[in-house]
C-alpha cells in the first residue's frame, strides 16, 4: 500500500509523548511492533486503564458478565463503525451519517414483514438488500459524481430517511417482531458468550484480510492516501468512492436487522443513537479522518473503549448526559491528537 | 451577416440565462415567488397580526441561518449550532428564578459567557488545531447536548417575567407606553435580526469581515498575504455564537422553558437556508444577508405544506428533500456545462 508518511509522523509523535509520561510504555512497544497496530495498542491499553479504574470506584463493575455484555453492546457499534470505516478510508472528506437512520428504517419495514416468523426471513433480508442499496446509490452518485460534500449529503438523507419512518407510523403503533433466528444471533447467549460475537468475529477476520491482505486493500487505501496518485495509476477514483458509500449502505441496512433482533421490537429512533458513537469508535481505533490508513482491529476496540465508558458513566449514575458529554470530550480530544493539521501554514 | 443576427437575438437570452445561473438571483426569484403563494393562500396575510406570527414563527431559523452563514464564508460549517440554542436556553431557565427579577439579568450575563466559551471552543478546533470543522464542531455538538442534559434532562425549567420583552412587549407590565406602543408594528424578534444585521454590517465593514472572505476563499494564500487565519476562524465562530445566543433569548422570551433536545433538527435546516440562499458551501462566497432569504424560502414552504394539508409527519422528510434538491441542483449545472 502506499505508505501514509503523514500518519507514521504523527504516530511517532504521539508515542514519544506518551513515552515521556508513562517510562514503560517504550519497553512494551519494541521495534517489533507492527507500525498499523501500534494506535489499536494504545486504545487496548486505556480500556484496560478504564476497567482498572472502574473496578475500582465502582464495585462488581471489573465482572466477567460485564465484560461480555460491554462486548455484545459493542459490536453493535464496532459493526456500525465498519461502514463508517470504509467510507473514511476511501477520503476525500467521507463520511456517512445515514447508517443508523437506514437501519432503523430496515427495522421498522421488515418487522411488520417477518412478524415472529422464520419462513419470510429472506423476504426481510431482500427488503433489507434493496433498501440499503438504493440508500448507498443514492449517497454515492450525489457525492461522488455530483462532488457534494459528503457531510451534508448524508445528512439530509438522514433526515429523508428519519421523515420516511415518521410518516410510515405516524399515527399508528409499529407492529411486528423479529423472526427467531434473528433474535438468536443478535440477542441470545450461548453460555455466556453473547452470540453476536459470532457474526462480529467473521465479519472482523473477513474486514481485516479484505483490508490488509488483496488487492482492495491498494485500491482503497490509495484512493484515500493521495487520489492524485492513485488517479495517475490509473484507479477510478469515483467510482471506488461510490461503492464505499453503497457498501456502507447495504450494510447499515444489514445491521437495521439485527438490531431489530436485538431489540425485539421496532421504534422510531432505535439507530439513530449508534450515528456519534461509529464515527467515535472510528476515530478513537485510529483511523484518520483525511483517509488511507488504519486497521479495523482498532475500529473494534475503539468501540469496545466507547461501550466500557458508556457503561461506566451509566454505573455512576450520569446516564445519558454523561454518555454524549463524554463521548463528545473523547471525541474532540482524539481528534485534536490525530486529525491536528499543524505542519504548515 | 445570419450568424450576426443570430447572435443579436440569441444575446438576450444569454444574459437572462447568465443572470439566472447566478445564485443570488435563483435564490430571490424563488423568494418571491414562494412569497406570492403564501400571500394568495393565507387570506390575513398582509394584516399587522399576521406578519407578526410569521416574523416569529421565522426568527429562530433566521439568527440561526446568519450565523451559520458566516462560519461557512469563513471556510467552515457549524454542526452544533442547534445544540448551542438547546444549551442556551437550559442555561438561562436554570438560572432564572420566577420571584426574582434580578436572577434575570445573572442568566444574561451567564449564557451571554456561556455563548462566548462555545464559540471559542469550536474556533480553537477549527482555527488553531485545524481539525476538519464538520467534525470538530459534530463533537462539540454531543458536548454541548450533554451539559445541556445535565441541566435539563427533562424540558421545563422557569423565567422571569420580564424575559417576555424578547417576544412580546406589551406581556410585560412597566415597559414604557412608547416601547408598547412600538412592539406593536415592530416586534422584538425584528428587533433582534435587525440586531444581528447591524452586527454584521459593523463586522463586515472592518478589516476582520474580509478577513473572514479570504479566509474562506483560500487559506493557504490568506496566510501567506499574512493574515492570521486562526485567529479570523475563531471569530467567526464567536460571532455565531453571539446570534445563537440572540436566538435562544427569543426562544426563552416566547416559551419561558428550556429543552435540552430542542434544537437538533434545527441545524440542518440552518445549512439548508444557507445552501438555499445561495452561499457556496465551499467557503468564501455569498452575503450573510442571502442567509435570512434562504431562511424565509424554507419557512414559506413549510407554511405553504401546513396550508397544502399534509401532516406535520412529513416535515422532516420535505425539508431533507429540499436539501438534496437544492444542493444537487446547481452543482447538477455546473457538471453539465463542464461536460459540454
């Protein structure tokens, strides 16, 4: 791949930083250290920080059920942050607001469509394909042929899609439950391992060997680390932007079903709430924003990060107000270490 | 000599096409065009009551929309311009006490600080740290709802009394008769956008309003003309801030609560009236003041679909419409005559 010289830089830097605070951290990453994981390790080593801490104010908090249900609520946002990945990684200012706002719309419609039953759960997933294909579509021709700026393209979609929803149960209950088997996958334990984990854990493997180990791994990252170049190499670089935005798409919509597994039932703003913490996970998993570097390694552990202070904030009684305030703070610190442009000008 | 005449009667057609690609043209047309349907729809339309409920009805939007406007001249954009109104109007009605006048002028002071801290915290993101303004300010944003929540986390919370004079004059006693007597033909909400103007023309008069242009325009040559770009980004964010913070006194004045959640849909409508306006969203081109047309383009449609009967579930759904038309259109244009 064509190496991020930037990023490494800025790596380094953060490193030498946290070199200076904690002595040992240098003694842990040696030079064997693989230069895309070290990030991924970063986070890895404030989780454990988090669950330290945690255990510690707050008692039954470093449990082993807890940690396994962090891990379930997790991989509905490390899952969300895969689309908001790929859309990232391809650069040029991506960014997909819209994927809660598909899945809730997937959820609502095929919800009324599987009802409780196994036999019409290829008709949902059908419903589930189209609907986020014709959003993908739709998000990909008008940012990366129209060249409107992603942010608010999908934004407005969001709200599209969020109008769709409100006007299909406007004045009426949303009926409908998930067939079983989703609620299997998404909801159920075997033991005590959460069985999304077996849906995340494929999905991870098979993100992370498209990523670093084919040839769409040169592709897309190199769209994202300099387009120019990867124009001149003769990659079609809008058409490699379109299909980040209808893969992002197609698997919001995707998730919309499992969530509705999760959940049980459909409501109005059941995705919406997973918008901030995917782009967080995203860029607490090291990722930068401009594009064409990162690992979804660090994406799932960005999010398990989000979902362990969320759950944190939430045992000490701070709810909601502490989860988006944190989330925001966590957020904007991240960014000002990563995404900082202080070179020149 | 055919291809001579051909060009005489084929060049008023020319210009009038020139003139109605221009932005700032569409944009009035449609304006007026918006305005004469809902001047026919609305049959008291042009009654002194009637203008004042629109003018009402408008001025959130409105204060929003010019503040947005000038953070995207500048070369940024605010997502968090609804969340600030939101954490505005909690801070103020947290502070304010029914029984007592003074507390008032306490939560004055303290939003008005409150505003100030918001605006350089999204400045320092975009101007110093020089994060990707979309998201330094789609944090902030879920800061700002959190302290919000904190605050507020159910809407409510109390006013004083004499807080009405930011929506209706003669609600509140001991205003003098003359103010009264004023409020009636010119209603404080006017009084604010008239504020917020006045504000921008001062600005835009000084060396800092082209500052903000050239910024917006082209950084990397505006810093090297030697201009302090970090420093004109922050302002213009605080300057957002400061009409966000005259939005929030109307929004108090007229419902005496506060509402942690209000004010997240109001953001993108905020863009949308700057898109609609006719402001180039890549920065650095377009009047503050086409912001306030775009935000009565926006309102009028919304009265026109109330009058067009369709249920309130929609408006949601319109106004992402409206985006989309209206962003896709022109760049729509622009890739066809690039194309020819």
């Amino acid at each position: 791949m064509l190496p991020c010289v930037e990023n490494s830089v800025k790596v380094r830097r953060m490193e030498t930083f946290l070199k200076k605070t904690f002595p040992w951290y240098g003694w842990i990453l040696g030079s064997w250290f693989p230069m895309q994981y070290r990030k991924a390790f970063t986070i890895l080593l404030l989780t454990v920080l988090l669950y330290v801490g945690g255990g510690v104010i707050v008692p039954g908090f470093l449990t082993l059920e807890q940690i396994l249900l962090t891990l379930k609520l997790a991989a509905f946002i490390a899952l969300f942050g895969l689309c908001q990945m790929i859309v990232i990684v391809a650069g040029g200012g991506g960014l997909d607001l819209s994927v809660g706002y598909t899945a809730t719309l997937t959820a609502v419609l095929t919800a009324s469509i599987m009802d409780g039953r196994n036999a019409y759960l290829g008709v949902a997933l059908l419903v589930a394909l189209v609907l986020g294909l014709l959003v993908g579509l739709a998000n990909g021709a008008l940012t990366s042929y129209l060249k409107l700026p992603p942010l608010v393209v999908t934004l407005a979609m969001a709200d599209i899609l969020q109008g769709i929803v409100n006007a299909y149960v406007a004045g009426k209950a949303i009926t409908g439950r998930p067939s079983p088997v989703l609620v299997t996958l998404a909801a159920r334990l075997t033991g005590v391992f959460p069985n999304i984990l077996f849906v995340l854990i494929p999905v991870a493997v098979l993100a992370i060997l498209v990523f670093e180990r084919t040839k769409w791994e040169q592709i897309l990252f190199g769209v994202g680390a300099n387009e120019r170049t990867a124009y001149l190499c003769g990659i079609n670089v809008k058409k490699v932007r379109f299909l980040t935005f209808v893969a992002s798409g197609v698997l919001a919509s995707l998730i919309g079903l499992l969530l509705l597994g999760n959940m049980g039932i459909a409501f109005k703003d059941m995705g919406s709430n997973y918008v901030m913490p995917s782009i967080a996970a995203v860029v607490v998993g090291g990722v930068p924003l401009a594009g064409g570097g990162g690992s979804y390694f660090g994406v799932i552990l960005g999010s398990i990060f989000l979902q362990a202070l969320t759950n944190l904030l939430t045992a000490l009684g701070l709810g909601d107000a502490g989860k988006w305030l944190g989330f925001g703070i966590i957020l904007f610190a991240m960014l000002s270490v990563y995404a900082g442009n202080r070179r020149s000008r | 000599m055919d291809a001579a005449r051909k060009g005489i009667v084929a060049l008023p057609f020319e210009v009038l096409k020139r003139a109605l690609l221009q932005p700032e043209t569409s944009s009035l047309l449609m304006f007026s065009v918006l305005f004469g349907i809902t001047a026919i729809l609305q049959e008291n339309f042009f009654e002194a009551k009637s203008i004042v409920r629109t003018i009402n009805s408008f001025a959130p939007l409105i204060l929003l929309a010019m503040g947005q406007a000038i953070v995207i001249i500048s070369g940024g954009i605010d997502l968090s311009s609804g969340a600030a109104l939101s954490l505005f109007t909690c801070v103020l009605t947290t502070v304010m006490k029914k029984d007592d006048p003074v507390t008032g002028v306490y939560a004055l002071i303290l939003a008005f600080l409150v505003a100030l801290g918001t605006g350089v915290v999204n400045g320092l993101g975009i101007g110093y740290l020089r994060i990707p303004p979309v998201i330094v300010t789609f944090a902030t944003s879920y800061a700002w709802l959190g302290i919000a929540l904190f605050l507020r986390p159910t809407p409510g919370g109390e006013s004083v009394p004499w807080f009405r004079v930011f929506y209706n004059m003669r609600a509140v006693e001991g205003v003098p008769e003359v103010l009264k007597s004023l409020g009636n033909y010119v209603p404080p909400a006017l009084l604010l956008i008239a504020g917020a103007c006045v504000l921008w023309y001062v600005v835009s008069r000084t060396r800092t309003g082209r500052y903000i242009y050239a910024v917006g325009s082209n950084i990397e040559s505006a810093y090297v003309s030697g201009i302090n770009t970090g420093k004109t980004q922050m302002l213009a964010c605080v300057l957002n801030a400061i009409l966000i913070f005259l939005a929030a006194l109307f929004f108090v004045g007229q419902n005496q609560t506060g509402d942690a959640r209000m004010g997240g849909p109001l953001t993108l409508r905020s863009i949308a009236a700057v898109v609609v306006g006719g402001i180039a969203l890549s920065g650095g081109r377009g009047s503050v003041y086409l912001a306030i047309v775009g935000a009565l383009i926006l309102g009028f449609v919304g009265r026109i679909i109330f009058f067009a009967n369709v249920p309130n579930a929609y408006q949601t759904l319109v106004s992402g419409i409206i985006v989309i038309a209206a962003i896709a259109g022109p760049a729509y244009a622009t890739l066809r005559r690039e194309l020819r």
